[in-house]
C-alpha cells in the first residue's frame, strides 16, 4: 500500500471540530511552504506600477484545487508565465452568492503563483466563487469551486459508510480512509455511492483488533477524525445452507473480526447464551475467520426460526453494548404449544414453533388412527399454525417431526378426545339386549387394539356392563361413529350411559337416555267371570311389571322375548280373575314399571263362553285335522287343513296373488279367477234405517303408489296406495300385502288367527272423514266375485254358505259353488277405534242395501263385505285378508281341460276337478263401531237350478 506524510499547521475543521494533528510520516508528501512567503493584503502596494497592455483573463489560469472543506483551507492560483502577478495590484476574494458577500483572502505573491488561505464555516450549501483581480480594472478571473464535509464515519457488517455532503466532486484518488492502530497505520481508498455517501470495504486479512483513530484525508489534508472504536464482528456466510440445524449439526459460520478476547456472548432472539468454556463456540486459529457452533445445543434451548448474533465483550468495552450483523437458523426440533379439534370444521388445528410446512416436511404422529402420521394442509398452514383436515383421531398423546427431529409428547389435547355428544342410534327398550350409540370420539380401541374406555348402563344405584363394543360405521364428520354393545341383563330402570377411560385421570362421562315409551299392541282375551291367562303384546316392557285390566290386579306378570319373522317379540302374560267390569265392557289396561304407570291402553274385551266349531266328524273335525283352543275357543287346524272347524282339506298351494297397478282389486286365479277389492265408502244414517246420505264410489278410482317394500326372508311384498277424496278433505291409505308360500300367524288387538300361503291382506286406513253429524256411521264395502269359471258358465254358478256366528256378528262365512269351490271369509272378534278397543259387530246385508247404493251384480257372482265404522275423530284401519285354497279331488275323473267328465249330469251340476277356497279374514282398527256386514248375492237364471241346502250355524 502507499503511505504519504501528512504535515500540517493546523488541522481541519470537520464536523469532530479543530484539533491537532501529529506528524504520522513521510512518504510522497504534498505541501506548500507559506513561512517564506509574503503576504500582500487586498488593498494593493503603496506604490501603483506602470499600466499594461491588457491580458486576456485564461491567462490566470487554475487553481491548484476546486474542492475545499469547511474550516481552513490553502491554495494557489497559476498563471501561464506570460506576465508576473508581482507587477499588478492582486485582490482575491470568496464569493458567496447565497448572501451575496465578498471574503477578501491572504495571499503570497509571487510572480506565476499566489499562495492563498481561506477558512469558512459549514453551511448547508456548497457553492462558492474564487475571483481573482489585477489591477482592479485590468482583468478578473473567476473560479467555481465547491464546499465538502463529512458528517460521520461508521461501520456497517464489513464496510465503512461514509457520511457527509459534495462526495460527487471529491477527487477521490487523493482521499483516503486512514486506520491508525495498535499495530501501524492504514489507508483505504472509498468508493463512492452518492454525493453524501461513500464506503470503504475492509480487507478481509484486516486481524488486528481495533484501538487508535480514524480519520479521512483529502489532498493529503485530515479533513475528518474519530477515535476508533473496537469493530463489530460481521458474519458474512453460514453453513449448512439452507441452515436446517438438527441434534448432529454443526454451523459453521465465516466472517470478519471473530476475535477471542473482543467476543462476548452468543444471541438468539435476544436471550443471552453467555459464554463461559467456549463449549457453545469454537473458532479456527488458523484464520479467526471462521466459528464452528454446536448444533445440539442451540437446539436444546431454541426451536424453528432463531436469529443469531454476537455481542462484543462488555468487560473490555462497557460502553459499547452492538451486537454483529443477525442471521436466521432453522431449528428442526418442532414444539407444539396448543392443539384442538373445530368440530364445525372437520379441522385439526396445531399451533407451535416449525419451519414452513411449504418447505420442510412436518407430520403429525401418535395420534391418528390407522396411520403412522398425516402432513398438515399445505395451503392454508404456516410456520405458526398447521392445519390437519379431518384426521380419524384416537385416544393419545401427539408429537410432531420435523426433517427425523421429533417435538415432545403433547399430551394436553387428549381431554377432548374424549366420548362427546352421545345419543342412542335407534330408541333403547327395557328388553333390548344390544345398545346402538353414535357420537364423536367413541374409537373403542387404539392402533395396538387396547381398549380406550369401557361403557355402563347406570342409574344412581346400579349398574351393568354393556360389553363387546362394535364400531358400526366410522362417519368421519365431527369424529363422528356409530358402535354397539350388549348387555346380559333387563335395562329395567336404568337411565344413563356411562364411558370409563381407561386413563383413570379421566372422569367418568355419562350421557342420560329415555327408553322408547311402552306400547301395548295386543291383549287377549278370557272369559268373563272365568279366570285365565292374559297375554299382552308390545315394546319396551320392564322385566317385573305390574300389570292392572280394568283396576283388577292380573297377577305374576313376567316378560319373555321372542323372534317371529327377524321381529323381536315382547310378551307378558298375566293371571287375571276375569272378575271386573261387564261381559261386553272394554277395560283399561295398565303396566307399571317401578311405581310409574309406563303405558296403559283400552285394549281388553272378554270373549263369548261358546263352544269351540264342530262337524260332523267332531270337534274341530276331529283331532286328525285340529284341536280347540279352550282360551279363545277356535280351532287350531292342523297343516293341511282349513276353516273354522278346520274340514277343508288343502292339498295344493295356488299362485300368489296379483295385484292391479294403481288399483286396490287383486286377482286370485287357478281354473276360475277371483277378484278382490274396495268398491264403495258411503255414510249412513245409522238410526234411520241405514239411510245412505252419502257415497263415494271407488270401483273405477286411479290410485297413486305411494312405496312398495319387499321382505325376503318371509315372502312378503307390501304396496301402499293413496287417494283424497271429499273436497280433499279426507285421505284413504291402501295397503296391500301378498303373503307367499309361508303360512304366517297374525294377531289383531289379541285375536290370533293363521294368514294361509299366498293370501293377500289389505289394510285400509281413513284419516278425518267430514261426517255429517255424530250419530252416523260409515260403511267400507269389499268386493269378492268369481270373474270367470272354465267348466261352468257363469249364468249357471250358486252358491250355498255356512256361518259360524260370534254372538250377533259374523265370525266366520263359508260358501261354496255348485262346482264345490269354496269361499271363506272370517272376520276378528274385535276392532279399534280411537286408540280403543271394542267388539265387533259383524251381519249380512240385505239386497236392497246393495240396490240402494247402486251396486250391480249382474252376471257375476259377487261377496260384498260391507264393514260399518261408527262416527270417529281421527282415523279407522280395517284389516281383511285373502287367501286361495286348492284341493283335488281324486274320485272325479276329469278331461284335458282339467273339468268333470261326468256326463250323468247337466252342465249346471258338473263338478269341477278341484275344490278352491277363498278365505276372508277381515280385522278393523281405529273404528269406532264397526259392523261387518256380508251379502250373498246370487241368481239363478234357469229354473232347473240346483237349490243347496243353507245351514245356518249361530253362535250362542
């Protein structure tokens, strides 16, 4: 580098102020001796020398500087030789055009030179005129030059910055920055940046530490100086890059003044890692240039984005407290500082200290089921905030891991993975041996298969395990799933579910339910001042129920549970005294289930002390075809046979039943087809006579399907039709069930009777009838007939009928053609109107009856049921059933048609080769009275028709 000698009378003016300055050295110095010199004032000599020829102004040439610094400056003014300044009169002044103010200067005079000073005060412009005169006439010349200062000197990371003003005229190869330390002195050369600003880069093999003066020289002239602080060490590259620092990292860092003793303490974010051993820090001997830092450490004590800086040893300077230039450290080790589940949302949420998930990858472990550990959504997560969207969650603890650097356990969030918002998935009976749950959080197992809680039925005394705990379905929304449990024993009176974690530091959580309120769907029936058995049908019976019919006690109830058909059955039979009300009373039945009245209904009447149906072969047939039932006195047939006294044989099955689209009718067909269906409502003045006041005819109505369901395990289909009618003021729901193939037991309101292979039932449901007045009654009539016979014509068929009475109400009618086919109908003991239960009322109707409302039977051969229903607030439900019986009969030889060939007889006496039966169970529910009333109708268009014997069987 090169060194110059500074020598100087005075020292600059700057912005430090005037000071001393020593002689440093002697090296290519620049200076002008003024001791010598003499100094003519501006005034001139006394004694005026002999004019001149002019002189052209450019022949006082330069200035030996144009640049100048606020304080005292030297100069000389040139000429080009051609005259000598001695022979004039000189005046140099300072110009300043802002105030408009002439300085006159000092000068030597020489003959082709003037040696001038001038010492000016900062101001905040610049700009200034040297003139120079000759003889005050003779010539003027004038000089532009422009004012300089520095206002500080600093250093900035690796750089001095250089601040101040006039930087743009500085000529710079004569300005240097001079370090004068412990060690010699040097001199740097700036750089410029703009008219106020300058920097001078520090040489990187620069190793002495920092104490002495710093001071900037123009023209070989201190125009500045400052005592030299200690500097502040820069960091000026980092390694790994990017720096990820996990547990095995070592960072090294690069830079300038990493010196031992100067260096204090390391800084993260402004927390203090003081240096002691030097075990946080290392730095290479060979250059002080580069540290090496222990990765483990940093990590123990910091997490994600950490900036790092150095701080100068505040013993050595404690006035100076500067930290180095700050740099940012990835710290791996992730920490979680809260976690929760937003139900609404489906969204994990973990807030923390991690790197960008959008750099670094980040995995939630520990906590998510069926999975070692899920990333959080990239888009929305930050390095704050990360967000999992619908993880299936079990019972943990959670960390995270980030680039194989693990957080530690989060175990906080475990109390709300807790059971939340339980309800029962299906309606909980006393009897129900298995409890349907849904809710969230209800994972019964972790990912090991260990179980997370158990569940209780409880109540504030008791308690029951409900064990083998299924999940049903994993819904995911709201951690939501749908689980079941059994249990062994009655819930009788239990009330609350109860989960018990597993992790004992957790309280029992209990979730209060309400059993599905008790329903009675059938009672039996005995025999009025005859005690008997009671049987009672329905849902969600207590185990030891107290049982009251009619305020009588009907003593030692006890509740079995069946399976009929996939459908759990609930039963309590009783013994009642048969001792209270009257014999054609409706009684109040009541179940009591610790001390509260459950469930009562007007569901039991008592039967008729009648004989069980005989024929001549016996009771019931006989024990070959059936047994009499002595609690409800019917015949019980056995398989194969048939009817109320069980004397029809059934030897082969007929197809299942058709029924019509958009039509109530449904067709029955072997050789002859049978149709069935509704054909008329009308109201009737039930105290004049059965006056009809109103009719709608349904006969030819288009019915709209509503649903239609099919159960494959019992053969059933059942569709269901609907239809308004008056002024769409009442409703009329249709339901049609074909019963294939199996023979299936049917209760009704307690009367239980056999619904044969491939019969069909109907159920008839009117909601809000418009009556006329309260006194008045509707009737449902039902429709029966023979469409066609292949053997017979249809002007030739009779038919002859057998009943069998239940006291002045039909129970059971057989008729039968003159071909021997059978028509059966047989109608419940009981209907339901209102919520009530009541006996029926069945009877035939006369012909006028059917004229009356315009019902033909021409060339058919027709059974109306015509089922009266009392007036009624709500709805009535009638409930028949149709079924065909086919039986051959081996003693009657037949054609290729499968008709009698017996030729003896006339064609209105053949006999068919088979026998068919139809058979008509008719129940009523939701009347209020309801009298079923059955007409034959038959004709007889030739005179030498057959007349049949009627047998009239009245129940006594």
């Amino acid at each position: 580098m090169t060194r110059y000698l500074f020598l100087f009378v005075k020292g600059g003016n700057g912005s430090r102020g005037d000071a001393d300055i020593k002689i440093l050295g002697t090296v290519n110095a620049f200076a002008t001796t003024l001791t010598t010199a003499t100094t003519t004032q501006s005034s001139g000599p006394s004694t005026v020398p002999p004019e001149q020829t002019t002189i052209n102004p450019s022949a006082i040439s330069t200035l030996s500087r144009n640049v100048f610094y606020f304080g005292l400056n030297q100069f000389s003014v040139f000429n080009t030789q051609t005259f000598s300044f001695s022979s004039y009169v000189v005046e140099v002044s300072l110009y300043d055009s802002q105030v408009n103010n002439y300085t006159s200067l000092f000068c030597n005079v020489l003959p082709y030179e003037l040696v001038c000073s001038f010492e000016v005060y900062q101001t905040t412009y610049l700009d200034r005129n040297i003139i120079v005169t000759l003889n005050s006439t003779v010539v003027t010349r004038t000089f532009p030059i422009t004012m300089v200062y520095i206002d500080s000197i600093s250093q900035v990371n690796d750089t001095f910055i250089i601040d101040g003003d006039g930087f743009d005229k500085l000529p710079l190869a004569l300005c240097y920055l001079v370090i004068q330390a412990g060690f010699g002195n040097y001199s740097y050369g700036p750089v410029l940046i703009s008219s106020t600003s300058m920097k001078v880069p520090i040489i990187d093999d620069y190793k002495n530490p920092m104490n002495g003066t710093l001071s900037f020289t123009m023209y070989s002239q201190i125009v500045y100086g400052q005592t030299l602080p200690p500097f502040i060490p820069f960091i000026s590259s980092i390694s790994p890059s990017p720096p990820l620092i996990k547990l095995d990292t070592v960072i090294t860092l690069k830079g300038v003044f990493f010196f031992p003793n100067y260096l204090g303490s390391l800084v993260f974010n402004s927390n203090y890692m003081q240096e002691q051993t030097l075990d946080s820090y290392t730095l290479d001997p060979s250059t002080e240039t580069i540290m090496y830092i222990n990765g483990s450490l940093v990590s123990y004590y910091f997490f994600g984005v950490v900036s790092l800086a150095f701080r100068r040893n505040n013993q050595l300077f404690p006035f100076s407290n500067t930290a180095s230039n700050s740099i940012n450290l990835l710290i791996a080790k992730p920490v979680i500082n809260d976690m929760y589940y937003n139900l609404n949302e489906d969204m994990l949420i973990v807030s923390g200290i991690f790197l960008n998930p959008t750099i670094y990858e980040i995995t939630l472990n520990g906590l998510i089921f069926n999975t070692n550990n899920i990333v959080p959504n990239i888009s929305t997560s930050t390095e704050n905030t990360l967000y999992f969207k619908n993880p299936q969650l079990y019972y943990s603890s959670a960390f995270l891991i980030c680039s194989n650097t693990s957080s530690n356990n989060y175990t906080q969030f475990k109390s709300q993975l807790i059971p939340t918002s339980v309800i029962t998935n299906k309606i909980i009976k006393r009897s129900d041996k298995i409890i349907y749950l849904s809710g969230s959080f209800l994972l019964p197992n972790d990912t090991n298969n260990n179980p997370i809680y158990t569940i209780n039925i409880i109540n504030d005394i008791l308690s029951i395990p409900c064990y083998n705990i299924k999940v049903l379905k994993y819904i995911g929304f709201k951690q939501l799933y749908n689980i079941s449990c059994q249990v062994d024993n009655t819930l009788a009176s239990l009330n609350k579910i109860q989960f018990k974690m597993v992790d004992t530091s957790v309280a029992p959580i209990n979730f209060t339910f309400t059993f599905q309120p008790t329903t009675i769907t059938s009672v039996s029936s005995t025999i009025y001042k005859k005690p008997g058995i009671v049987t009672i049908k329905g849902t969600s019976f207590c185990s030891v129920p107290t049982i009251t019919i009619g305020g009588g006690s009907c003593s030692q109830g006890s509740l079995q549970l069946s399976t009929v058909g996939g459908n759990d059955i609930e039963t309590i039979t009783c013994n009642f005294q048969s001792d209270v009300g009257q014999s054609n009373s409706t009684l109040l039945v009541s179940i009591i289930c610790d001390s509260l009245i459950v469930s009562s209904s007007e569901s039991f009447i008592y039967i008729r002390d009648d004989p069980c149906p005989s024929s001549s072969t016996g009771i019931c047939s006989g024990l070959t075809n059936g047994k009499c039932n002595e609690e409800s006195r019917q015949c019980e047939c056995n398989s194969g046979y048939s009817g109320f006294s069980c004397s029809n044989k059934i030897d082969v099955v007929v197809s299942p039943p058709i029924p019509q689209i958009n039509q109530t009718k449904t067709i029955i067909e072997t050789g002859v087809q049978f149709e069935i269906g509704i054909i008329q409502i009308r109201e009737i003045q039930s105290f004049n006579d059965n006056k009809v006041v109103k009719s709608i005819n349904l006969r030819n109505e288009k019915w709209n399907l509503i649903t239609k369901s099919t159960a494959t395990s019992n053969d059933i289909v059942v569709y269901t039709y609907g239809l308004i009618v008056n002024n769409n003021k009442t409703i009329i729901n249709v339901q049609i069930m074909i019963n294939s193939r199996n023979e299936t037991l049917y209760d009704f309101l307690g009367d239980t009777f056999t619904l044969l292979p491939n019969s069909v039932k109907y159920q008839v449901e009117i909601i809000e009838w418009d009556f006329g007045a309260s006194l008045n009654s509707i009737q449902v009539l039902f429709e029966s007939k023979i469409i066609n016979d292949k053997c017979v014509g249809i002007k030739d068929q009779e038919l002859s009928k057998n009943i069998q009475m239940n006291g002045q109400s039909i129970r059971t009618i057989e008729m039968k053609s003159i071909t021997g086919d059978i028509l059966v109908g047989t109608f419940s003991n009981r209907l339901q109107i209102d919520d009530r239960v009541v006996v029926s009322s069945i009877e035939i109707l006369s012909e006028n009856d059917l004229l009356s409302s315009n019902i033909s039977t021409l060339n058919n051969q027709s059974v109306i049921q015509a089922i009266t229903i009392n007036y009624f607030k709500t709805k009535a439900i009638i409930d028949p059933n149709f079924g065909v019986l086919l039986s051959n009969d081996p003693t009657t030889p037949t054609t290729n048609d499968g008709c009698n060939s017996s030729s003896s007889l006339p064609s209105s006496n053949k006999f068919a080769t088979w026998k068919i039966a139809v058979i008509v169970v008719c129940s009523v529910v939701g009347v209020s009275l309801i009298i079923i009333s059955t007409s034959i109708i038959y004709k007889k268009i030739r005179n030498k028709s057959v007349i049949l014997n009627i047998r009239l069987k009245l129940a006594k």
